[in-house]
C-alpha cells in the first residue's frame, strides 16, 4: 500500500528526524493496493488572493542591509515540531558565537507551516528565517527569500560541495541560491547483507543502479513463499515508483508534458513488473502488512530489501543490521542513477528586521550545523565535509551509502507535483487487483494529471 505517513516522512517532513519520534525509517510500505497520495503540504498552490499578497511586497536587496550592529537582537525562526536533539545544541553553539543574539525558535505543525508563512508574509512580517518548503519556489520567485551567494562567497560556502539534488530543489532558482540546510535525507535502496550472500546473489552496486527488471528478479531469488507468514520471507519492496524515481520519467525536461512519459513503454513495464511482484508474493502485501503490526520485518532478516532513507543508518546500526545501500532502481538500462534527496532548507526573508544577523545564522548552519549533525552520527548536507569528517567510521554500510547518495543531481521542476499525482496509486492499484492493465490504467493516469499540470502551470505563469 501506498503509505501516506511514510511518503510525506520521506519528501515533506525534512526535518523529523528518526531520532525524535518520526516513523521508523525502517517500518515497511505495504504493497498492494495504494492508497491516494496526500494532499501534500509541501505542494499547496497559491490561491489568486495569495498570488497577489506575495507579490505585493518588493524584496529588499541585500546588500541594502544594514551590518550586524553588536546590539541586542532576538531573531526569530519558524521550524516544523521535532529535532528535540539538534535545535538545543544548534541554538547553543550558534548564541555562544553570538552573544548579542538570542535565537527565537517557534515551532510549528507541519501541515499547518505554509498557511502561516503565507499569512504572515501578506501581512508583511514574517519570521526573520524560514523554511524554504519543498515545493514552494513561488516564494523565491516573488522575491520572499534573499539570495546568498554573496554571503556564501564571503565565507567561502561551496555550494558544489554540498548534494546536489537536495540545494537544486529547495535553494536554487533562476541561477541563485536562496537557503542552504545541515543534512541529507535520501531515498535509497537498503538491502540485508546477510541475506544477499545466505542465497548466493551479489550485492547491489552503491552507485551503478539496477534496472526494475532486475530489482524484481532480485527480489524472487531472495523471497522464501510459506503458508506460515511467520516463516515467510520477502525479497524486496513494491510501490509506484514516481515518488522516488527521476521525475525526468514522468514529464518532459520542462516539466509541462506528462502524456506520453507516464504512460510510456518503459514507465509501462516498470509498473507492470512491480505490479507482478506484488502478485507473486515477492514483496508483502497490505493485508500481510496489518497481520504483521508494527513489526520491522527488514531487521528481523524477513524482507531483503526496502526503500529506505539515510535517517535509518543510526538504528540499523544499534540493531546490529548488516546492512547496504545502492541507488534506487531505474526504468531502463543506462538510465542514470537517481536518488531523491532533501534537507532543512533556512533561507532569510526579505522583510526580515536582522537580515545581517538572520544571515549569520545561515552561515552557521551551513557550516557548524553541518558538523553537529555529523557528531550525531547524521549524513552532512555538505559532501566533503561527510568526507573530510569520515561520517561513515569505517562502516562498509555507511560508506555505501555516502556513495548512493553522492549520485543525487538535480531533476526537472515541476509545479504542485506531489497534489497531482494521486491519479499514479489509483493506477498501480488497478493493476495490481487485475482490474486493468498497465498500459490502461497510466494512459487514464496520464490524461488526468496532464490536465492538473496544466492548469498548475498557469498559475504558476500567473505569479509574478
């Protein structure tokens, strides 16, 4: 089943961390049927009245502002609920550097962040930091956030070394960089070693991805089928793939076709082999999925792959999981590999009342926040830094996945992606129930989003 607690974890909630609470990055989707993917957050389409509020205000240049003074200043930072771990010694470090600020961190539900940054921002006073939200390149494009390129050549902040698909999807817009962030978190392939060589089958390669065909093979040779579901084993994992695939394999570079890429041949076959691996009994399905509860069938050595996330490695390891990573699987052979990745995105807002300070703080989490994250035993934003500070401790499973994540680029922009594609699990669950075939069920899918992309990019154009 298509989990929407899981997809929102994965490319919405950036900034819950396994280690506070989130769902466990090792807790399975269930296969078979999908549900709807949520009506994503991250992805809220401006209304005509918002459309005008954000482009009432004109940004400020930054380097109309003023230097940091020395004087007291409070900042202030809206954050998603969560991070119990890193926001205490990141605000801590950040005001012994900076005795003159105290770091006002206001915390706010998830699905609630974009309603209250937009009514803030019509109201001309919002927060002096924010969260660029995946999804919300409207804010950049009307001039909320300020650029720092300037900031980041001033303190010799690379954006090269930082992954590429994650700064490419929330920072950078028409050539400039608006936010930077402190981690990655990624979707990758995570397999069981220990069950790889028990069935004599290699190991995936951490940087050259499989083909779905080949992942689906994979997956019958490592699968144990059994009356007992106590005893059974599964392979791998099945789902529609468009939330973790390059977006490049459902819409066109420009991201305004999705007729005639969502339903082509290969999005076709891919469908229908994880479809058929559902079927087959490769992967667990919904209903075996509720028998099994809350159980983490992945380190119980009962499922030889997921598609997980780089937030799992910490737990993993406290489980003693050998464990490894590749990219996930692509369509074709010679696809490139492909690994969806995001971070905790802080940019500066135009109207911020310290913008010098405010991009103070910027700096800092790009650096020094990178490095406490790291000392948490999180993946660094900054590539070279995991690199130069050896995040992967000499782990075969960690390095992998330094390597997986490292193929991350950036794909096509897409607006309101995530609140068109429900039409997708509708389609995979046609297929797997036998009610349609493949090819059926993602040329409906494929009429239905094309007029949704439509008009999302009318209103896209509209914004100005």
């Amino acid at each position: 089943m298509f989990n929407v607690r899981r997809f929102r974890w994965l490319l919405l909630s950036v900034l819950l961390l396994a280690a506070c609470g989130a769902p466990s990055a090792t807790q399975q989707q269930a296969t078979a049927p999908a549900s709807k993917a949520p009506d994503a957050a991250a992805e809220v389409q401006p209304t005509a009245a918002s459309t005008e509020a954000a482009a009432e205000t004109e940004p400020t240049p930054a380097d109309n502002a003023a230097a940091p003074s020395g004087d007291k200043v409070e900042l202030t930072l809206w954050i998603f609920e969560g991070e119990e771990e890193f926001l205490p010694r990141l605000k801590e470090a950040f005001e012994a550097k900076h005795p003159n600020i105290t770091l006002q961190l206001t915390e706010i539900p998830e699905d609630q962040y974009v309603t209250k940054i937009d009514t803030a921002l019509a109201a001309n006073d919002p927060p002096d930091i924010g969260f660029v939200y995946g999804g919300q390149q409207r804010w950049l494009k009307t001039g909320k956030f300020l650029p720092l390129d300037d900031l980041f050549a001033e303190r010799q902040i690379l954006p090269a070394d930082f992954n590429q698909g994650a700064m490419s999807y929330y920072c950078l817009f028409e050539g400039k960089n608006y936010c930077i962030g402190s981690y990655t978190g990624a979707v990758v392939l995570l397999y069981n070693k220990a069950m790889f060589d028990a069935a004599g089958v290699p190991h995936p390669s951490p940087t050259e991805p499989m083909t779905i065909a080949e992942y689906v093979a994979t997956a019958a040779k490592l699968t144990k089928k059994d009356e007992d579901i106590a005893k059974r084993v599964w392979g791998g994992q099945s789902d529609v793939t468009w939330w973790w695939a390059d977006w490049r394999t459902h819409f066109s570079e420009d991201g305004k076709k999705a007729e005639g890429f969502i339903n082509d041949d290969a999005t076709v076959n891919a469908y229908n082999d994880l479809a058929q691996m559902a079927k087959d009994g490769s992967a667990p399905s919904s209903s075996e999925m509720d028998m099994l509860g809350d159980a983490d069938v992945f380190v119980q050595g009962k499922q030889a792959m997921i598609f997980g996330d780089t937030l799992a490695v910490t737990r993993l390891e406290d489980q003693k999981v050998a464990y490894g990573a590749a990219p996930m699987p692509v369509e074709t052979q010679g696809d490139l590999p492909w690994v969806t990745t995001w971070t905790d995105a802080f940019g500066v807002f135009t109207e911020s009342d310290h913008p010098e300070e405010a991009r103070e703080f910027v700096a800092f989490l790009g650096t020094e926040g990178n490095r406490i994250r790291n000392e948490l035993g999180v993946l660094p934003l900054n590539m070279k830094m995991a690199e130069e500070l050896n995040w992967a401790q000499g782990n075969p499973g960690r390095a992998e996945m330094l390597q997986a994540v490292n193929q991350a680029r950036a794909s096509v922009f897409v607006p309101g992606v995530y609140e068109i594609m429900d039409p997708m699990g509708d389609a995979y669950n046609a297929i797997v129930e036998g009610d349609m075939t493949a090819k059926e069920a993602l040329d409906d899918a494929a009429v239905q989003i094309q007029e949704s992309l439509d008009k999302n990019w009318e209103t896209w154009e509209q914004i100005k």
